[in-house]
C-alpha cells in the first residue's frame, strides 16, 4: 500500500554547504504583486576603489594580457579550487620550511618555485586587491624571491 501523496514526512537536513540550512542565511524578500524584482547591484557599476576599473562588471576595458592570464589561470585555478582546502597551504609552508632549513643549494629552487606561485597568484587577483594590499603581497612575493636567488646562489647557508 502506498503512503498518502501528502503524508507528513520527518525531517532530514540535507547536506548543503556551510551556513546554508541556517534561516539568517536565506534571504527572502516578499513583494506584492505589481512590484518588480530589486535591482541586481544596489551599488554603481564603477566603484570609488582605486585600480577597479577592470573588475568584472565594470566598464572599463581588459587589456590583452590580462584576457591571455585569465585564460591560463582559469582551468587551473579550477582544479585547486576541487583540491582540499588545507593542502596548498600545508604544501607551501613545508615547502618553505625545507627551503630554509636545507643547507644545500637546491633549498633556493624551492624558494623560488614558491615566490613564483605567489607571484601568480598575485597577478591574478591584483584588480580585486587594494592598494595596500598590493603593496604588501609584492614585498612578500619579492622577499621570498630575493632569499631564494640569494640561497641557490651559496649567499645563504
């Protein structure tokens, strides 16, 4: 015998992401009827934040380079995007610490390899980043740069 079409059913939270089975976290706004739908940004399209300009949604154009980055750090930024969300960092840090605790030479090549995914990274979210923060990812991305040259170059034991 089947249950009833409208039976009531016990509930089971379904599995959804962080925060989204909370009621704070749904927003629903209820309009009469005749109202039309809220506009899709409450806010102009070009923002008072400098360096903005080529964020998406804004008017101003995106230069070749920038398209020819975006298109090469799409599929990739993908993939670490599936990968868990501790291991880059946890790869980053031991590489660095055997960067800088390795005597040898080749404790510099890891170095760089870091500073330059820094760099990319750095590159890649540089319209979305503020001024000061741009400023002090370039010293960082630099820093680690300069002691890894500095390293494979015997200057550092």
């Amino acid at each position: 015998m089947h249950a009833p079409r409208y039976a009531a059913q016990p509930y089971l939270p379904r599995p959804t992401g962080f925060g989204e089975n909370l009621p704070m976290a749904k927003k629903r706004v209820h309009r009469p009827p005749g109202y039309g739908a809220a506009p899709a940004s409450p806010r102009p399209a070009t923002s008072g934040r400098a360096g903005g300009g080529n964020r998406p949604g804004s008017a101003a154009p995106v230069s070749p380079a920038r398209s020819r980055l975006e298109a090469f750090s799409a599929p990739i930024l993908l993939r670490m995007k599936r990968l868990p969300g501790w291991l880059i960092p946890v790869l980053l840090g031991v590489m660095l610490f055997v960067g800088l605790v390795v005597p040898a030479r080749w404790g510099g090549i890891l170095l760089v390899v870091i500073g330059g995914f820094l760099l990319w990274l750095t590159a890649v979210s540089w319209p979305a980043v503020s001024p000061g923060s741009r400023l002090l990812r370039m010293v960082v991305n630099l820093g680690v740069l300069a002691l890894g040259v500095a390293k494979m170059a015997g200057l550092l034991a």
